[in-house]
C-alpha cells in the first residue's frame, strides 16, 4: 500500500468521484482511509452538555483504499504507483506515467562491513 497519511489523492468511484483531498487517516487491516471533505454524511446528535445544541453534525466517512489514486504534481491527475530504488539507495515511490518521485518509502540500508 503505497497511500500514506497527509498524502493528496484523488477520488475514482463512488459520488465523489473526480475530488481531491488530503488523507486525514489510514485504517490499514479495513483498508479504509479518511479524506479531507469525501464522502461526508450528517451524523444527528441529540442534545446534551457537551453538545447544547445538538442537531446535524457533518463528518467524513471512510473510502476503501481500491476507490483512491495517490496525485501526482506532474501529471495533475491520480496515477498508479510504482516502488523503485533510489541512487542513494532509499526505496521511493514513483508515478508510472512520468516517473517523477512521489516521496521516500524506506531510508536507505546501512551497508554492513564484511569481515
């Protein structure tokens, strides 16, 4: 899963399809996440100390990670994600269409003397 928190993906199925958003949270054994201003629903509160008023509250519910593309600055759209190894020897994402960098998965390896 190459989908990480504070990630801007974009929606591809469902009524939000074709939106933008920054991953708020990633509930990884659901494969589920939680994007900024997706798939919001009016969850009705009833009066209480904590919430006076009550009434309609509006919050973001959970997408499957298949309903996602991570966005790619480059391309401006959703792309496919591939995993390749850096020059300095980290594992990085990459867009498939423009093969720009899209962040560091792993740091680099330490490499161990052989004695």
């Amino acid at each position: 899963m190459h989908i990480k928190t504070d990630d801007t993906v974009q929606v591809i199925a469902g009524n939000d399809r074709g939106k933008q958003g920054r991953v708020l949270s990633i509930d990884r054994p659901s494969g589920k996440l939680v994007v900024e201003g997706c798939n919001r629903v009016y969850k009705h509160v009833r009066r209480s100390q904590k919430n006076p008023q009550g009434g309609r509250l509006s919050k973001e519910m959970p997408l499957q990670i298949s309903n996602v593309l991570l966005f790619c600055t480059q391309c401006a759209q959703g792309v496919r994600t591939g995993a390749r190894i850096a020059e300095d020897g980290s594992k990085e994402r990459f867009c498939r269409k423009c093969s720009t960098a899209l962040g560091q998965i792993a740091p680099a390896k330490d490499k161990q003397a052989s004695t």
